[in-house]
C-alpha cells in the first residue's frame, strides 16, 4: 500500500486476523463504565425541565365496545395537566393490545398520572372472548377481525409425495407441537420522552431503529425530518420489539404538540406484557417417516401460526434438515390479541422445536444414536462438525443412553443430553455510514446514528478506527444513537453488524488514506507509505519519518480530517450461518423438575469484532432459549380474556438459579469478513434442553414450556 | 397505589388503638416489612385510609429462648436473621431452610416473620384487579374453573387458594404457637389452628387474627436434639418463587425409631396441610422398615385436584420421599 | 383523612368490567376506590394525634433522607416509594437505579438501606428517614470503579445494562455478607434480580473476580 504524493488508493479490507490487535479480540465494552455506575441514561432517565409524566388507559378485557370515556375526574386530580379520550364513543376495541388503548393522561408527577388514569371512566359492553386457538376455530366463533380467523394460507411440497413417503418409511410419527406465545420482556418499557417546542423537537426514544424513527416521529409531530433528531444512547433491550413510535409514539407526540411541553411516557410493566410485543405461538399436527437407512424420508404437517391478530411467523419445514418428501401447510390462526413482533430469529425457535422433536423421535424410533440421525440428513459439513464439536464438549461419546431413553437411579434422577442445531442468513444491508474524523489535537471519533441494544456496537464503532490507526481502544470516541450522525441501519435480522462495521470500516480506511495524503504532502522528500501502530505513525520508505499519532494530527494545523464513507458489500460475511448446541440435563422424575445442568453451543459468525461481547451474546441467546424451554408461557384466562401473566411473577424468565455451566465456542474456522449473528444462538436451545429431557427419563415433551405439570404427565404419572 | 395515611405509633398499646374492630373493615391496614401489603398497595387490592407501622413498636423484633423450653421469635424478625448461622437450634432446621427459601435477599433483608405468616395469596386472579373474585368480594373463585395449575388440592372451597407461606408449614410442623395482642390483652393459638379453611370462616381471610390484634410473635418448642427437620420446597423457577408445593417434616428418632413425626405440606391448600396418615405410617417404625412409597402416598391421601392441578399430587409425593431420605 | 364517598351502587358492566374494578379492601364491601383524594391529602401536612400521641404522616410531607452520605430533603406523600424519590424527586434525579417491574420481582431498583439489599420500589420513603441509603451512584465512577464495577466490566457482565446497577448493588451487598462466595452462594445472593439478555455467566465470574480482588488476592 501506497501513500505517496501521487495519491494512489486501494479498497479498504480487513487485516489478516493474526494481525489485529483489538478486532477479534475480547475488548471491555467502552460504555461499561457508565452502565456499571448508573450513569448511562436511558430514555426512561430523561428529566427534562417543566417535563411532564404521561399515562395510557388500556382496557383489560381484550374485546368490547366503549359507551363512555369520562375524563372528568381524572381532570380533577391535583397536578393532571391533560386528559384525552383516544377513541370515540361507541368504538369497539377489537384486541388486548395496542388496540386496547383508549385514553391518555399527563400530570405533573408520575403519581398524579397515574391517579388521573384511573379516575378515567368506563362504560363497556364487554365482547366476545376469543383467546385461544380452540376459541377462534370453533364453529360458529365470532371473527376476532374482519379479515375473519383463518388466514396467509402457505402450501409448501406436493401432498401426492407425502403421502407416498409415509408408506414407504419404516418409521412413523404423528403427533402435535405446541409452543406458547412467549414475550421480549425488555427490561426499559416501550416509550419515549419528547422534548418538542413547537418548531423542532428531540425525541429520546428506546428504540432499534434511531435513523428510520426521524421520519416516523417528523410526521407524528408535524414537522420537516431536519426538525426533529432522535437519541438513544442507550437502550434497555429491543429483541425486536422496538422499531416504530409504536401508539405510546404517536401519544406522546399529541401531547407535546399540545402542551409543548417536554413529555415522559414509558408504558408500565403491565402494560409492556399486553401491548409490548410478542413471539407469535405455533400449533403443529406432523406427520413424519424415516427409513431404516437413517433417511429422514418425509415430513408433513398442518402448522397454525398464533400471532394474535398478525400472521405469525414460520419458516417451514423440515427446517434445516432435507426430507425426500414433503407436504406442509401452514396459516395463522387469529386470536384477540396483539400482533406478534419480530423476535429474535422471528419463526425459527418454534421451527426448531418442532423439527428437532421429529427427527429425536425418529431416530429412537429407528434405535439410532440421534446425532448420527441428525447428520445424515443435514446437506452442510458445517454443521456436522458442529455437531461433533458439542457432543465432544458435553460428552456424548461417554453417555450411557445414545440410542434409546435412559432410566432414573434408585434416587428417581436421570440424566440425559440432548441436540439440536441453527441456522441464519448471514450479512449486512446498505444503508449505514460511518464519519470517522481525526482532529488537529489527535482525538479520533468515529460516528454512526446506529443504536446499541447491549450488542456491543459502541464499542467496535470504536474499534475499527482504533485498530486503523494503530490506537488504543479509548483513544476513539464512538458517537451512536443520534439521528443527526450518519445513518445506521434497524437492529433487526441480525443485520445490523453487518451492515455498520462495513461502513466503519471504509470510513476509517477512508479517513487513513486521507491522512496519509495530507502528511505525504506536509512531509519534506517521498514517502513510500505510512504504517500505523502502536500509537504512532512512520515511514516504510523514502523519507524518514516517525511521529506519534498525536503529533501527527498536530500536522493538520487547523483542518481535520474527515471522511464518511457507507457500506461496503465486500467487507462483509455472505450466505448462511450454522450452529450447534448440546445440553445436559438432569430429571427428577418424581416431582418433574428439570435441571439444566450444562449447555454448549458453536456458533459461526465470520469475522469477529469482539470476542467478549459475542461470547456474551451466544450465551444470552442459550439462556433465552433456557428460559423459554423451563418457564415462558403467555396465559389468558379464557373466559373473560384478563391477561394473567402481566407481570415479572407470573410471567417467570430464568434467574440465576436457572443457569448453567455455559459453553460458548466461537467457530473460527469461518473465515468470511463480518456479520452478525445474534438470531442464531437463540434457536435450538429449547429443542436441545427437550430431547436431552427425553434422552434421561423417556418423558417426550411437546409442548413448551417443560413445567414439572407437563414433566409429569409425559412420565405417565397423572392419574 | 392510592394514597393513605402512614401512623408511626411507638408502642404495641398505640398500633392497636388505632386498628378496627369489625374484621370487615379494611380502611385501617397493619404494615411490618411491607413487602407484601405494597404489592397489594400497587395493584389496588387493597386501598385503606390509614396504615399502621409497626416498624417504631419495639421489642417485636429479637430470637429469645424462653425458660419453658421455648423459643420466642419475634414477628419484625426479618427473615434473613433466621437464616443466620447460629439464629436457631439444629433441629430446628426446617425453620432455617424455609426462610432461605423465600423470595430473594431483598425481600429478606426486610421481610418479617409476621408478615410471612400473614401474607396473601398469590392466586393469579386474586392478585388481578380486574379479576372480582370470591376473596375480594365477588361472587366467584375464578380459579375452580379457570387457569388453577397453581391453586389447591387439598381443602378447596369456595375459594381454592393456597397460603403461600412458607415459614408456616415449618412452624406447624415443628408445633409453634402464635400470640396474640389486641385491646383485651393477649392469647395465644396454635399455628395449625391460626389458620381456617375458606369453608370454615369468612372467605376474605385466611387467619383468626382479629381485625384489631398483632400477632405479636410466634413460640417454637425447642425439639429435643433427638429431633431433625427439613423444609423441602418445590419452585417452579428455582431463584424467586412461592411454593408449587413443599414438605415440613420433623421426625423425633431415638435408636433408629421414630418417636413422633409431623408432616406438613404448603402449597397445595388453603392452609398448612397437616398429613396425619402419613405421620401415623412413621410413628414408632423403625426407620429402615418404613415404607417411604407409602407415606408418600398417605400424605396425597383424599387430594381433589383440580382441572390443571393433578401434578401436584406426584410431585408432593415425591417431595414428601425426599424429605424422608434427607432426614434418614 | 377523608375521602370522598363512592356511589353505592354503579352500573354492573362498569364495575365488573372497567380497566381495573375498584375493589377496595379484602372484606368485600366491593366500594369504589377514590378518586380525588391525592388533590386533598396534599392540601394536608403531618400531624400528631393528639389522643394517642401517634405521628401520623398524611399528604405532602418534607423529610430528610441520607443518600449516598448526603442529608438530602424532598417532599413526598406517604405512600411515595424510595424508587420514586430517588428517579424522580430528588434534584437531581437519581436515575441509576432503575424501575423495571416496580413488584418487587426484578432486582433492578435494588439500594442498599442500612446497608442491606432492598427493592428500593417497595420501600415507603417515610421508612427510610434517619436511615443510610446507598444507591449505585454511591459506589464508584467512571474514572474510579469500585472492585465489582471493574469486575463487571472485565467480565462482560452486561450487556443492555439496565439490569446492571441493581446487579452491582446486590453484588455490593453479597460481598459484605461472604468475602469468599461459592458459586451456590453467588446464584443465592443474586437470586433476587433478573437480566433479560443473558449476561449471568459473566456476572457470576465478575462477582467471583470480584470477591478476589476485596480479598486482596490477584486477580
């Protein structure tokens, strides 16, 4: 590489992994400090002067008509400023949900909101209750929408081939899947704060979308996009669930632009359960054949979506694994309830669980080891080393039950392991920019609007500059999550690595050769090149010349150097992602607890950025995945359609007791440029935990999540 | 959480001058730790006009050992200190366990014995607002036919709820008394008999505490050193959660034979679940010739599960035989 | 107190039916709830009962709180919660402490009240007078973290970071309790706050790091 007068440039590429010193190595995140010492602020944080609180009124019952909103007593608590009907009498709330919405308060405190929202009055004619499945499918039901109850019918495959398959296997499986609508539960509630004063307005939303909120929010408040600049500089979970202004957006931004007044409204905890998003459930009829050969030979299945009133998500079957035949339909089937939302790795959990319980149950069936089952019918060598990998590390190869279910000791425990793999597309999308700017004094910040839900993307917006230059971490100031810096791209499909690092990338590629034309030209004599390292620059031909990076910048005299450059396809990792998980467990079959002993997973995922953080998010999405498996569960009581699980008691994720030993491998055999990855370790964790279930004590789960009751009732132990 | 007003009074005379007499009256509400009544605060279960901290009321907050043989735990005791070391005798280690296994260190470090023993219910439509129910007034136990996995099987009707304590299967198992303090003076019950069944006394409550009494403390013989018990408790999630079901057992062994024996389930009735046949299948038996299956059994004797709720029956089988082999 | 008097009876949609049915107490005189009683008690200040010599605290009321070794005084009512002083009412607001569930079921609002671990959201600030409270912004800086923020950080113990303070906090707490915790004791002790992105594993190798370094052993 080149850097003399004559201007020559090349591509920006990564470096030989051998030779980075930050990227690919385990980095400190650079916004720990501030989180550990709660100084972070999140958009829940912001006091703004003369701020007030805002409050929504939601129904609790999922459907009915509303006669009468009253407002006039929420008017007369001490500090409520505003109080508004949302929807006009007669109205009919169709679903529990950001349709349930039907006021809104604000009040100079939180308490007096929250008074003012329940002085608000009601008169209803309650609806029919339409909360389950078996609810919207009976004859006769009342449609749940207009668009009726059934709908997005899908075919995939060719019934004729089913059906052929099945009596042509030697093995044959019927029976149904069933998993739960199960939630984000991000720890900041949906909202924002809007700080609007009648002609431009900040909005600290919590939000995974910073750059495409400014047109969202421009419109909700009546103003132009250069008006109004979003900020989320830090943000308490997404999974998902946190892309649009959403109905809490739009309210927040009718009160500013009434009392043009800063507004703070973040929902409550039961209000985040009802209206804050969700994982869409999924009811599953298979049918599958195997033959003796260890060939899975067909799959057919009617699979019903359950996404409340959106479409759910589902990508088909077999899944990842390749079937000679195969029919498979599947719709959703609507129920009074909010959409789903994308979450993380939208359809594939459920995917997983069914198709990873199929090809279990068939390989017992078949008196074969699961794992070599498994591999037969996988097409990718990547996933049968992953496959090889985790069974090495959770010890398969000394397990005493490969090929049929074990037996609990004289003291009722049984122990067992189970499998399953993953996949994700892997890649980024255009969209995102990078400025990196080196200034005169030698302080470098590298800037993109992206926001960080806890990935770690502050910090190799940080990284790849720094390991341009030749800099220490803290020598770059990454500036994220504000809609006034280059834009970033939604934190949504695993996308968003991909799609920022490549831009960062070019920018500081970009902003090094820029500099280096600038020195070449201030630098008395030729120089052949510059080499960056160790917080200096110097020479590598020509004349001499050996400075600090510091006193390099010193040579700018008074113009930075400034290059924003955007994404750059070649930067990144293309194709597919692959992963494996194994878990252990222990079962004690006579009170059906499940103790998750050990989980290992592999995952690939290109070049990494940083290995502490990726290890991190491999490991969240295995405990995800663990929490859903023993605990998650979205319950309605059927009857009168109250959501029973609004809150952090009865909607249980894992706590630390819950955890395992965790194993987290990091496949760095993909040797494909950057990506992200986050979907993927989510998947297969609660389809391994349920056949490890199976492989201790026979008892087959099939439904999630595996409750002692159901724990039980698969070990024919309820009368 | 609606507003109230918060009375400090720095005697037990002045907490209960200031209680109601009509047991129906809930506009005046006791407080000690308050980890309890601010839930029922916050999700406006409960809306009284006045309540009553017994934080400044001294002398409710020590472990002493009486003469008599007792030991007098005081109700501000916060569950933490039972938990530690040295706070009680060996035998009495059920207590111990049961405290370690409440809620979390948080709700430890301020919770308190008496607002252990008189908790309310976690039932899911109990604790939904929206939900009218049998025990706040309404007409109906939603849970007889609704969502009950976590409701009783055992001394259901009309309300099927289960106490969630888990101090008080401990306490009743190891024979623990309550006392008492209202205007007239102070008395003294059994634990066992503290608490009712919903079809033996208003549905509302749980506990014969009249409205103007403070259960003042709770008296625990100190079983002899012959005497060891656990507290086996089963939760749904193992970090933080009530009692899907759990077993009290103290047995009292002198050369391998069991002198008397307590069973006490939680979790799975209104109240503390006291199995007498299961006790009766243990006493005087030596210890390898008890038939562990069959006490297990005895202790699930008469269940009456309901739709989402037959688990618990092998479950608390199984609790009830591990208990046995943990204390054999 | 007084509080104004519901109507007896209201249309039976609306009482069964409303957002949240306004039952109010356990004895089943299914009254309303009141709705203007914050616009009165307010107007009110605390007053002794001069027949039972009991303080009783009612409406807006000024007390002195110690936070972080400072007398700080703030207004509050008596059903205001610690959380609630500490997020919003106290200038500045302390916003480290975070509400999460505001249940007591999280661990996110955890503070530290005589130097015990407490859910800061079921505290009545009342309580808390003439009490020592520390929050996260009572432990290290940035530029000068205590052992177990550094532990944090050098393990990855977060990720989105809003479970965090209330991790660091009960971890301050469990440290004071076990200077050398097994893992058992670490799961324990931290058994009362919940993180929705997974970092357990790094938390419980920061708190053992931790723990190691107040030792006064190596890393």
């Amino acid at each position: 590489m080149s850097a003399n007068k004559s201007n020559r440039r090349a591509d920006p590429a990564w470096k030989p992994r051998s030779e980075m010193k930050l990227i690919n190595t385990a980095m400190r995140r650079v916004d720990g400090p501030d989180k550990v010492t709660g100084r972070a602020m999140y958009s829940a944080d912001m006091r703004l002067p003369n701020m007030v609180y805002a409050r929504l009124v939601l129904l609790q019952v999922p459907r009915a008509v509303v006669e009468k909103i009253d407002v006039s007593r929420a008017l007369e608590v001490e500090g409520c400023v505003l109080a508004q009907p949302y929807v006009e009498a007669g109205t009919e709330v169709l679903y529990s949900g950001d349709d349930s919405v039907v006021a809104y308060v604000a009040a100079e405190t939180e308490e007096a909101a929250e008074d003012a929202a329940r002085a608000v009055r009601l008169t209803l004619m309650p609806g029919p209750v339409l909360v389950t499945r078996l609810q919207s499918l009976a004859p006769g039901a009342a449609e749940v929408t207009s668009d009726g109850n059934v709908g997005r019918l899908r075919e995939q495959g060719d019934e004729e081939d089913a059906v052929l398959g099945l009596s042509e296997s030697d093995v044959l499986i019927e029976e149904t899947y069933e998993l739960p609508i199960q939630h984000h539960l991000c720890l900041e509630t949906h909202g924002c704060v809007v700080d609007y004063d009648g002609e431009q307005a900040t909005v600290y939303a919590s939000t995974q979308a910073v750059t495409s909120n400014q047109g969202e929010f421009a419109q909700l408040l009546d103003l132009p996009s250069d008006k109004v600049r979003i900020v989320t500089e830090h943000m308490g979970g997404g999974f998902g669930a946190k892309f649009g202004a959403g109905v809490e957006g739009g309210i927040a931004c009718t009160i500013a632009k009434q009392l043009k007044r800063p507004v703070h409204l973040l929902l409550d905890r039961p209000q985040e359960f009802q209206m804050g998003g969700n994982r869409s459930g999924t009811h599953a009829r298979v049918k599958a054949g195997a033959t003796a050969d260890g060939t899975l030979r067909v799959i057919q299945a009617e699979v019903d979506r359950l996404g409340g009133v959106g479409g759910g998500s589902f990508p088909g079957l077999p899944y990842i694994y390749e079937a000679e035949a195969r029919h498979v339909k599947d719709r959703s089937v609507h129920t009074a309830s909010d959409s789903s939302r994308a979450m993380r790795a939208p359809g594939h959990p459920q995917a997983s669980f069914i198709m990873e319980s199929v090809m279990d149950e068939l390989a017992y069936g078949l008196a074969m080891d699961p794992l070599e089952f498994r591999k037969r019918n996988l097409g990718d060598d990547v996933w049968h080393r992953h496959l090889d990998t985790v069974a090495q590390e959770i010890g398969w190869a000394a397990h005493p039950n490969k090929t049929a279910a074990g037996a609990p000791d004289d003291d009722g425990m049984a122990e067992g392991i189970g499998f399953a793999v993953a996949t994700w597309g892997a890649g980024g999308r255009r969209g995102a920019e990078c400025e990196v700017r080196l200034n005169p004094d030698g302080s470098v910040t590298s800037s993109c609007a992206v926001q960080d839900l806890g990935t770690g993307a502050r910090t190799y917006v940080a990284a790849i500059p720094a390991e341009e230059f030749g800099l220490p971490l803290d020598a770059v100031t990454a500036r994220i999550g504000d809609s006034s810096l280059p834009p970033g791209v939604g934190s949504g499909g695993s996308v968003t690595t991909g799609s920022v690092a490549p831009a960062v990338k070019a920018a500081a590629h970009g902003a090094r050769e820029a500099m280096e034309k600038r020195l070449a030209e201030a630098i008395p004599g030729d120089v052949d090149g510059f080499v960056w390292a160790d917080g200096r620059v110097r020479s590598t031909g020509g004349a001499d010349f050996d400075v600090s990076f510091r006193e390099a910048c010193a040579m700018l005299g008074t113009q930075p150097v400034a290059v924003t450059a955007g994404h750059d396809r070649s930067l990144q990792a293309r194709g597919q992602l692959h992963g494996a998980q194994a878990v252990r467990v222990r079962v004690d079959t006579w009170t059906g607890r499940v103790q998750v002993v050990k989980m290992v997973a592999i995952q690939d995922q290109g070049l990494p950025m940083n290995r502490m953080a990726l290890e991190s998010q491999i490991k969240g999405g295995m405990i995800q995945a663990l929490s859903y498996g023993l605990l998650e569960e979205r319950v309605f009581d059927n009857e009168h359609g109250w959501l029973l699980t609004d809150n952090m008691e009865t909607y249980r994720v894992a706590g630390t007791k819950e955890i395992p030993e965790l194993v987290a491998i990091i496949d760095d055999e993909d040797d494909r440029p950057v990506t992200g990855m986050a979907e993927a370790p989510v998947i297969p964790g609660q389809s391994a935990l349920s056949n490890a279930i199976y492989n201790a004590c026979g008892a087959r789960l099939r439904a999630v999540p595996f409750t002692p009751d159901r724990v039980l009732a698969a070990l024919g132990l309820l009368s | 959480m609606d507003s109230f007003s918060l009375s400090l009074p720095t005697s037990l005379d002045e907490a209960i001058a200031r209680l109601p007499e009509d047991v129906f009256d809930s506009s005046v509400q006791l407080m000690a730790g308050g980890q309890d009544l601010l839930t029922e605060l916050k999700g406006y279960l409960t809306a009284p006009d006045e309540v009553v901290s017994l934080g400044g009321v001294p002398g409710l907050d020590s472990i002493q050992p009486h003469t008599n043989g007792t030991i007098a735990i005081g109700a501000l005791v916060t569950l933490d200190a039972l938990e530690a070391d040295g706070a009680l005798p060996p035998a009495l280690r059920a207590i111990v366990e049961a405290a370690s296994s409440i809620a979390s260190p948080q709700i430890r470090s301020v919770g308190t014995v008496g607002g252990n023993l008189n908790q309310r219910p976690r039932c899911w439509y109990y604790r939904h607002e929206a939900a009218p129910c049998l025990k706040k007034g309404g007409a109906v136990c939603f849970a007889k036919d609704g969502k009950n996995k976590y409701n009783a099987i055992f001394g259901g009707g009309p309300s099927y709820i289960v106490h969630p304590s888990d101090l008080a299967p401990a306490l009743v198992a190891l024979n623990a008394d309550v006392l008492l303090t209202g205007p007239g003076g102070q008395r003294r019950m059994s634990l066992e008999d503290y608490y009712y069944l919903p079809r033996e006394g208003p549905v509302a409550f749980e506990t014969r505490r009249a409205a103007n009494e403070v259960l003042t403390s709770v008296e625990v013989p100190v079983a002899s050193p012959t005497t060891s018990s656990t507290y086996l408790k089963f939760k749904e999630r193992s970090s933080y959660d009530w009692a899907l079901s759990s077993v009290a057992m103290a047995l009292d062994m002198e050369k391998g034979v069991v002198r008397s024996a307590s069973i006490v389930l939680g979790g799975v009735a209104p109240k503390p679940w006291r199995a007498r046949a299961a006790e009766a299948l243990l006493v005087g038996k030596r210890m390898d010739e008890v038939d562990e299956l069959a006490v297990a059994k005895a202790a699930l004797e008469g269940a009456e599960p309901l739709s989402d709720n037959a688990y618990k029956v092998p479950l608390t089988e199984g609790l009830v035989r591990r208990a046995f082999r943990s204390l054999s | 107190m007084s509080k104004t008097p519901e109507p007896a009876a209201r249309d039976e949609r609306e009482a069964d039916l409303s957002r949240r049915s306004f039952l109010k107490g356990a004895g089943g005189a299914a009254a309303g709830a009141a709705f203007v009683q914050g616009a009165q008690a307010t107007q009110e200040a605390a007053v002794a009962d001069p027949e039972a010599g009991v303080r009783i605290l009612s409406g807006a009321t000024e007390i002195e709180m110690s936070v972080n070794g400072e007398a700080r005084k703030v207004t509050v009512e008596p059903r205001t919660t610690l959380l609630s002083v500490l997020r919003t009412r106290l200038e500045p607001a302390l916003t480290g402490t975070k509400e999460v569930c505001d249940n007591g079921n999280c661990g996110a609002c955890t503070v530290l009240v005589d130097g015990k671990p407490v859910y800061s959201c079921l505290q009545l600030a009342v309580t808390v007078q003439g009490r020592p409270v520390t929050t996260i912004e009572g432990f290290g800086k940035p530029d000068q973290l205590s052992a177990v923020q550094e532990a944090f950080c050098a393990n990855d113990g977060l990720m989105c970071g809003f479970c965090t303070p209330g991790f660091v906090v009960a971890t301050e707490a469990a440290l004071a309790k076990h200077s050398n915790p097994d893992a058992d004791t670490i799961r324990h002790e931290l058994a009362g706050n919940l993180c929705r992105c997974g970092t357990y594993d790094g938390v419980f190798k920061a708190v053992a790091e931790a723990s190691a370094v107040r030792r006064g052993g190596a890393k």
